[in-house]
C-alpha cells in the first residue's frame, strides 16, 4: 500500500519529489491528508496533499487555482490605462508595489522618466505598502502558532497605514495610486503629517512586536530549525526575497538592480543565515524597521515639482485647461476614448515586493490594448519550496512553514 | 552588450527598451539554456507564452507561439531573455524543469493557458483550470468569456471569439 | 402554585413577548461567521474583527474555522469556477439556520473580473441575505452589512427561512 501511494505521488508530484526518502520497512503505511483549500491557516484557498507516515510529513503537494482570477486575460480586454486597476488586485497585501511594476514596465517600453517627486512618493506608498504586508504576515503567522497578541498590535498599525493610503488615494486598499506616467494625485499636507507621525511612532511599535515574539520561547520552539531552506537550494529554487535573505544570500532588487531612484537612499539590506523560520522571521522584522529608515529620508527629502509627466498623449489634461484649449478637449477625448500605444516590443521590469520579486512582463503589438501581460509572482515560486522545507517535519510545523513562505493566493493563482 | 560567450547557432540576437533577448530554434532551447546557465546565468526568472495570433506588428513573427525564458546573472546583475517560437500545428518543446527548478511549474501553467507541450515533463496536467476544463484559456481565439454588460462599449469581443481567429 | 400567586410573585419584574422575538433576538446578537476568506476582501474581515473596527461589539467575534460551528458564510472575494463546487459543499455542511453575507463586487457580481474564471455573482449557488458593495469594502460597510442582516435575523423569528 505504501510503494503504490508513493509511486502516485512521484507522478503528481514535483522534481524535488525524487529526494523523498522512503519509510524504513515495517514503519506502517502512509497516510495522504487533504489539507484546503479550506482551512484557516493556509493563508487563503491554498490545497495541500500531505503525505503522513504517523505524524511526520513525507510529501506534499500543493494543488492551486482555487484563485484562478484570469487577470492576464483580463488586462488584454482592457486598454493601457485601465488596466492598472487590475493589477491592484492580483497581489492584494502589496497593491501599490503592483502597479508599480506594471507602471515601470509600461514607462520602460515608451521610453518616459517620471519627475523626482513622483519618484519619492513611489518610494513613500512602496515603503508603506512592504510593512503593511509583512504586518499582515507577522499578524497572521503570530495567530496560528499561538500568539494572539500579536495580531491585534498587528493590525492596529497596519490600519494606520491603510487611513493613509485612503487619505493619498481616496482608498484603502486597492489605491491604483501609482500610474504609467506618474502618480495619481500630490500628497495632501494631512498626508505628510501622518507619515510624520507614522514615522515617529513605528520603530517603538516594531519593539512591541519583538518584546512579544523575538524571545519569546515557544516562539523559538515553533520557529527555530524549523523549514530550512540551505541557500543553494533557495537559489536553485527560485527564491527571492524574505526567502532568499533568510537562507543568508544578499539579494535585494532595491540595491541589485535599483529603480524609483532607491540607490539615493541609505540603508541596509537585511540578512539572516539561519535558514529556517526564525531567520525569516528576523529578516522582515528588520525589514520594517529598514523601510522606516528610508520613509525618514524620502519624506525629509521629498523634492518639489510635478507629480506627473508632461505629456497629453499619456495623461489627461488638467481641468481648467478643458475650459480654454480645444486641443486639451482633442486629447482628453483621445485618451478616454482609445488611450495610448506603447511602441510595439516587450520588456521585463522587476521590483522587490514584500514577498520578493514581483515582475511585470509586457508585450505590445503598437496597439491600445496589451497583447500579453505576466506577472511574475513570489508566491508562485515559493510553493514550490514548499516540500523541500517541510519534508521531515512533523505536520504541526507545518502551520509554521506555510506561513513563512507568505503566500497570497491571488498572486499564486493570479 | 554581453560578456557572456553565446551559444553558435542562434537566430537573432538584440535589445529592445534596454532588455538584451536572443532567440534560439525550438529543438536547441536545451543546449542553449544549459550553456547559458553554465556561463552564470543560473536564476531563472520566468518562463511564459505570447499568442501572436493576427498580430497587427508589421514584421510578423515567425511563428504564432513565442516562448520567453528570463534569465538572470546573480553575480553580474545582468538579465538575458532567450526566445523560442513555436509552430500553431506542431506546439511542443522540449521541457527544461530539470536544469531549472521552478520552470516546472511555469510549464505546467503554459501548457494549461495555452497548451504547449512540453516533452520530457514529469507531470503535465492542468495546474490552474479545474481538470476537466475544456479549452487553453489564455490562446487569442479563447474569448475571454464573462457576461454581457449593459453599456459596456465592446463587450461583443469579450463574449465571443474574436474575428481574428 | 396557581397563576394568581405567580404573577404576585414576580410582580413587575417580568417581561413579555414572543418566542419569536426572543429567539430572533438571541441569534441576531451572537451570529458566529465562517472563516472563510478567499481573497482581497479577507483582508478587509480581518480588519474588521481587529482591534480599531471590533467586531466583537456586534457579537461576532468567534470566527470559526469549521462550517458545522458557523451560522454565516461572509463569502469574502472572488469566487472562481474551481472553488465554486467547494463553496457550495461548505454552505451545506453549515447547520441551519445559516445565512450568507455576499462581501464585495466580485462576490455579488464577479466584480472587474468579467471572464471566464470568475463566478458571476456568488448568488448563482448560494443563497444570500445581504450583499456588501464595495472593492473590497470598507471594515465599517462590512459592520454595517452585518447589522442590516441582525435586523432581518429579528424579523424572521422562529422560522428562519422557508
């Protein structure tokens, strides 16, 4: 009974599946556990089919798609312009980190440079936006291994973050703030004196966290050599990000390949070479206090001038303007009616979201509507680590395991 | 350009909006792939489809699917992306999961968006559509379903095959 | 003790009403949701039931992660072709009486997603009380969703639904 359910998993499974060792004789037969797509702790509608001999875990196989939103479909039905709204929603702890991928994607193909302020305020909501998504992750992961707590401060500051984003944007969630060409709107005075005091009040409520977890010893127990991911096999994986920090590699697309004018800022890359959830934990408890130190900087040098390109052909004209000029009428006009048209080519631009990598590739065939868009997700990756960290680990770990990885199954799925 | 050494036989090799691409033919994408990643290039950064169906572009390409493969230099920050096209009649290509790990994965969702084939794949099944979900969702001729909306401007080409297939 | 004597007894400590009334008044006030969140909106619950929107003050803190201890499904985010038959299989494992909050466009109507991998409208297999609009809504649309559906849970009484 056990070769044959072994011999199944080696077809359903992943490459990696043909390390799994088999039980010794007589250790009894193994038992297959379906896990999801509903379950409270699989960070949404994740499926896991968990090989079990006793209680240790043998194999695993993530089955997705439960998420399945067809956004690359989607985009190509929608022209240049709307379909930053769509790229809100498929990595829905990062939206701002989102659009920015896309905006950069669509501003490398035409060839355009947003002014220094827009750079800054990109900087500002994608700052924002990485802790409140690790706070989501250090809420939840703290909620499933037992520490209620921690959740509650959790969110609590994260609800600051999105009254920001609410404030700047007109929404909390899904701000589509950051557009090809600039951003949607200057920041409000209201809004600088938030991220002030946002700013100031942060770093004490970093220490809240890391009083109540950091060494706190049934954290470490749940934590500590659990889910080790060697930095050989992260990079042969595929890992980026809080995954990739975590096995000790220095890899951070803000200082490897910069983009929004990062390389002005100082700051440190945050490295743990621990391996296991514990060193993850670390690396984005770093993170959010880095992220802070560069919201300092980019809102004490916030420059002047223009949020947005000067360009019709891209960006509607200013109101007044509709008033006086018939060619802003012909050009406001132009741009609800057909938009704009990238030149005709396709490129990759990646940028580091608080999962990792999160890229946007664009092909364009000279039309107003994509011809082909891809995200490129973390979480998609990550899965696949997935068994290669929980092999051997007994399944109430595995709460812990899934939960490092930091999942969004609409980035899984997209 | 590249301080890499490229492989002999390839088709093409340029930039486009300061991306540096070169394309292979189908049956070489092995080779290509395994010189390159013996050069540095050992992150794979994605691997996905394009649908060139009725495609407006003026130098059409060759075939009518495209296959891109991204790749990255870790140590030297560059990025590379390698091209394959592949034929609307015959769409297989040989699969590469064991050279690079999540590849395995990217291939099973080509096959599931667009159906192209990947030969030498250890499991290739339908890893984001329900299994028994008839159709390559992502394909040009696919239409990209939903129901009608009032007001909508052009939701004819949204509910049905658009008339370039 | 004759009835007389009863009512000498509790004199005018006593109230009277319907059982009705009385049942719709204890369910509306202590309506457990399923933890079922799928996508943006989750968030958004979470927010909910976190310490600034606290959804406890509704009686609606004890989000349990079984459907057979739940009376509400708040559907929370996009509802995909593939997770559709999971749904409904979870609405039936929920014991009556139960109700379904619709949280968001995409539940109520497939939303910006008007293709073929969304459920058009989560109301296609599951039967809904109260649809939240919003993308996702706002903590404070989902509070008031749910004290729109409280009202309804006092009306119906004892028969909770036909």
């Amino acid at each position: 009974m056990a070769e044959r359910r072994l011999e199944q998993t080696g077809v359903q499974g992943m490459t990696i599946t043909r390390t799994r060792e088999r039980p010794a004789e007589g250790r009894g037969e193994l038992l297959t556990v379906n896990f999801g797509p509903q379950h409270p702790s699989t960070h949404g509608v994740l499926r896991l089919v968990v090989d079990l001999d006793g209680e240790v875990i043998r194999g695993v196989r993530p089955v997705i798609g439960y998420l399945h939103t067809g956004i690359e479909k989607q985009m190509e039905a929608l022209r240049w312009q709307q379909g930053v709204v769509v790229t809100d929603r498929h990595d829905y702890l990062s939206p701002p980190i989102n659009n920015l991928a896309y905006a950069l994607a669509v501003e490398k193909l035409m060839g355009i440079e947003v002014p220094p302020r827009a750079q800054a305020l990109r900087v500002i909501m994608s700052e924002l936006t990485r802790i409140a998504s690790h706070l989501v992750w250090l809420g939840t992961s703290g909620l499933e291994l037992g520490a209620m707590g921690v959740f509650m401060y959790a969110f609590r500051d994260r609800d600051k973050i999105l009254a920001m984003n609410e404030e700047i944007s007109g929404y909390r969630m899904h701000t589509s703030y950051i557009r090809p060409g600039g951003v949607m709107a200057d920041a409000t005075p209201r809004f600088l004196e938030m991220l002030e005091a946002f700013i100031r009040q942060m770093p004490s409520c970093i220490d809240e966290y890391e009083d109540l977890l950091t060494n706190n010893p049934i954290w470490i127990a749940r934590t500590k050599g659990i889910g080790r991911l060697p930095a050989q096999d992260a990079i042969r994986l595929g890992a980026t990000g809080p995954m990739l920090r975590g096995s000790g590699v220095n890899w951070d697309l803000r200082k490897d390949r910069p983009y929004c004018g990062y390389e002005q800022y100082d700051w440190q890359v945050a490295v743990e070479d621990g391996c296991d959830c514990y060193a993850r934990y670390l690396v984005r408890i770093r993170e959010m206090r880095q992220s802070v130190r560069i919201l300092r900087q980019a809102l004490d040098g916030l420059p002047g001038g223009p949020v947005n390109v000067d360009d019709r052909k891209l960006l509607p004209p200013p109101r007044e303007e509709l008033d006086t000029s018939m060619e802003a009428v012909i050009h406001h006009f132009k741009l609800f009616t057909e938009g704009y048209s990238p030149p005709a080519g396709d490129v990759y631009v990646a940028v580091e979201s608080g999962r990792g990598e999160n890229g946007c590739y664009i092909v364009s065939d000279g039309t107003h509507k994509p011809r082909r868009v891809k995200f490129r997700s973390a979480s998609f990756v990550h899965l696949q680590a997935l068994e290669l960290m929980a092999m051997g680990h007994m399944i109430s770990d595995f709460i812990a395991i899934i939960g490092t990885a930091d999942t969004v199954l609409g980035d899984v799925d997209r | 350009m590249t301080p890499v050494k490229l492989p002999e036989d390839i088709l093409d090799h340029g930039v486009i909006a300061g991306d540096e691409h070169l394309t292979v033919a189908r049956d070489r994408i092995r080779e290509t792939l395994e010189t390159l990643k013996a050069q540095g290039y050992e992150s794979y950064v994605f691997m996905t489809c394009v649908d060139h169906l009725a495609t407006p572009v003026v130098e059409r390409p060759p075939e009518r699917f495209e296959l891109v493969y991204q790749l990255r230099n870790m140590r030297t920050h560059h990025e590379l992306r390698v091209r394959v096209f592949v034929p609307e009649d015959d769409p297989r290509v040989p699969s590469v999961h064991d050279l690079y790990g999540p590849a395995n994965w990217d291939e099973r969702e080509t096959w599931d968006l667009f159906g192209i084939v990947f030969e030498g794949h250890p499991n290739l099944t339908r890893i984001l559509m329900p299994d028994d979900w008839v159709g390559h969702p992502l394909r040009r001729d696919y239409p990209v379903g939903g129901e009608p909306v009032d007001f909508s401007e052009d939701h004819e080409t949204w509910q049905s095959t658009p008339p370039e297939a | 003790m004759g009835v007389e004597q009863l009512a000498e007894l509790l004199g005018d400590n006593i109230l009277t009403t319907t059982v009705g009334k009385a049942i719709g008044w204890g369910r509306a006030n202590s309506v457990w949701p399923f933890q079922f969140g799928l996508a943006c909106c989750a968030i958004e619950m979470m927010h909910a039931s976190g310490p600034t929107f606290d959804i406890a003050r509704f009686g609606s803190e004890a989000m349990r992660a079984s459907p057979r201890q739940a009376d509400l499904m708040i559907v929370a985010g996009r509802v995909s072709q593939k997770m559709a038959p999971v749904l409904r299989q979870l609405y039936d494992q929920m014991p009556e009486p139960k109700w379904v909050i619709s949280m968001g466009a995409c539940a109520s109507t497939g939303g910006v997603f008007n293709n073929y991998a969304i459920l058009q409208g989560v109301d296609k297999i599951v039967p809904v009380d109260v649809y939240v609009p919003g993308c996702p809504p706002t903590p404070e649309d989902l509070l008031n969703g749910l004290m729109i559906l409280q009202e309804k849970i006092k009306a119906q009484g004892i028969k909770p639904r036909l």
